[in-house]
C-alpha cells in the first residue's frame, strides 16, 4: 500500500514537471500610437529630424503626443 502511494505521489511530481517545461511564449506587444516611430521617418531632412527630436525631448513627449507632435513638426507647411 505505501509503495502505491509513493509511485503515484512520483508520478504526479515528474507529470507536473514534465509539463511546466512547455511554458507558453510571451507575444509581442501591440504597437501604441501611429506605428510610426521617429526612426521609420526616413524620408525627412536629417537636421529636420534632429531639430524635431530635441524639441520633443524638451517637452518630454511621449507616446502617441510625440507622435502627433513629430509628424507635425517634420510636415513642410505649404
């Protein structure tokens, strides 16, 4: 009787560990904002670029403010 009890309290113990090796894979986060951060704006004058990033960083925008604020302030004015 102890011996059945021991096999199945083993069986348990290598069955649970047995499983937690397969742990799920974290997924990516979502993208927040535009998905357009300032590294993809590849089409803008650098200094332009440069200049729009120090004005951000001043301001401490972040997030979907600095995005609207980024596209805006690299947009020529016509």
């Amino acid at each position: 009787m102890r011996r059945s009890i021991l096999a199945a309290i083993a069986l348990v113990v290598l069955a649970t560990g047995a499983l937690a090796q397969n742990a799920p894979v974290p997924m990516e986060r979502p993208a927040t904002g535009s998905g357009q951060n300032d590294d993809t704006m590849t089409d803008v004058d650098p200094e332009v670029l440069a200049r729009c990033k120090r004005e951000a960083a001043q301001k401490k925008l972040k997030g979907s403010e600095r995005a609207t604020f980024m596209n805006a302030c690299v947009e020529p004015e016509d």
